[in-house]
C-alpha cells in the first residue's frame, strides 16, 4: 500500500527516509539496484529494534507500485510530498534522512555498501545516555 509521505517524527525510534525517483532507476542501471539492496539488507538487520525504515518517492504511484514489486521491498512506502522535500532541502535523489528518537536529524545520506555500519555508528551515542 502507497499512502502519502508521513510527518518526519520519529515517535521514539530511530526512522531512517530512504527519498528516491523512482523514474532514475532503470534495470540497465546497477548502482540504484544496489542501493535498494543495501536499504533492504539495513531494514532486515535493524527493524524491530527501536529502528523503522521509510522508503519515499518523488513519482506517481503507479510507478512506484511497479517498482515495489519488481523490487520486492518488504518496508513501507509513500509518495514524498513537496512540503517535506522543501522543508528538508531534498534536491538530490537518492537521499537519506536519520531521525533520531529525539525527533532531530543526527544522518543525512547514509548510503553504499556499508549503509548499516553508518546508521549503526550514528545510532550508538544515543543507546550510550540511556
């Protein structure tokens, strides 16, 4: 299901945006498929604990409904809104964006292979002050 991008808040947990443009993603391009790969494999290793994974797209939702299942993403969905992408200076596809369980961005474009070592590394002061 495709709904409209929540609030950025993360309500207590760690939530990492995953922004993309689903119409830059073709089969004949590798390195996006890679880094739906790596957003997977976080999501895989990370969801459950006190971590939530949001993939947003700057398309329309037939697009994005076709590359959810061409692409088998096991995570929630939702179409980005103009409001979020200007208020978070998103201009750049893909981004991400690391929110905090204190509701403050602590990463920003945490990607490539070794995108759970990053969000781990960015997630580590916060379980050191509980």
């Amino acid at each position: 299901m495709i709904s409209v991008c929540p609030e950025l808040k993360s309500n207590g947990v760690f939530l990492l945006f995953s922004i993309l443009l689903v119409t830059l993603i073709q089969p004949s391009h590798t390195e996006p498929l890679a880094e739906i790969t790596g957003t997977i494999n976080l999501h895989e290793t990370l969801a459950g604990n006190k971590f939530a994974l949001w993939e947003i797209a700057e398309d329309d939702s037939t697009r994005l409904a076709k590359f959810i299942d061409a692409q088998d993403i096991p995570y929630p969905n939702a179409l980005a809104s103009d409001d979020i992408l200007q208020r978070y200076g998103i201009t750049a596809f893909p981004t991400t964006l690391l929110i905090g369980p204190d509701g403050s961005i602590i990463g920003k474009d945490l990607r490539g292979p070794r995108v759970t070592e990053k969000v781990k590394e960015k997630m580590l002061p916060f379980a050191k002050h509980k």
